[in-house]
C-alpha cells in the first residue's frame, strides 16, 4: 500500500519533468491512497498554475480538474476522509512545523504503514525523520 501526495499527484497531471515515474504508483496492485484533501490541493495548484502563473489556459484547467475528478471516480486512487487524520495531523504539524494539510499525508502513511510517495524534498525529509517509507521522485 502507498500514499501519494499533491505534490506527486500534480507532477502526473501536469507531465512535469518526469511525470512517467508516478504512473506505477497508481496501479490497483500498489492500493494507492491519499486523504481527500488531495483533490482540493490539486485543483487549486491547477487553478494557481492558470491564472497566477500562467502557465496553462482556463480551458486546460478546466479540463485537468475533469480528469482529476474522473481519476477518483474510476478509483485510481482511493480518497479517504481527512477528518480521520486530523489528531496525529495536528501533531505532526506542531512536532515538524509545517502545515496540517501537509501532514495529513504523513499521518495516512503512519496510520497504514505505507510508503509515501512525494516529490516535495521537505515532505522526504520530514517523513524519514518519521521513520516512514518514502519513495522520492525528483
């Protein structure tokens, strides 16, 4: 079982810099998980990545948000509850410094002895820090 983060999660959306590495992470045999904040992260990179950066059209954000929405409803990923790792979210936010919506994935790793999967350099060290299984792609 893995968790996959935003920050690996987008990386396959936007075929950044070698967005290939993620797509056998997303395979039904890996059980790829994420909290459902995952979604919300995500469009509002897409939204950031169109309007702040500039970098894709309104109509390309539009469509990435569709396939997003279609990548959770064909069960690619399975999105669990967020609610259910607020506590040791929390705790991981104020032991680490860093944000709870970032901690949500370390606390869904622990929880499911996963391996995370990130391409967030902090979110590596912080997790090995844990003591956690971490699949980094650069």
């Amino acid at each position: 079982m893995i968790v996959v983060d935003s920050s690996a999660f987008l990386k396959l959306l936007l075929k950044e810099d070698g967005w290939e590495e993620v797509i056998p992470y997303l395979e039904p045999e890996m059980e790829p998980h994420a909290p459902d904040l995952l979604a919300v992260e995500v469009t509002n990179a897409i939204w950031k990545y169109a309007t702040k950066f500039k970098l894709i059209t309104r109509r390309q954000a539009v469509r990435l948000q569709e396939h997003v929405e279609r990548l959770i409803e064909e069960g690619v990923i399975a999105l669990e509850p967020s609610v259910r790792y607020l506590s040791e979210a929390l705790s991981i936010a104020l032991n680490h410094l860093i944000p709870v919506y970032d901690s949500l994935f370390l606390a869904q790793t622990k929880r499911l002895e996963a391996k995370l999967v990130t391409s967030d350099r902090k979110q590596k060290k912080i997790a090995e820090n844990m003591g956690l299984k971490v699949i980094y792609l650069s």
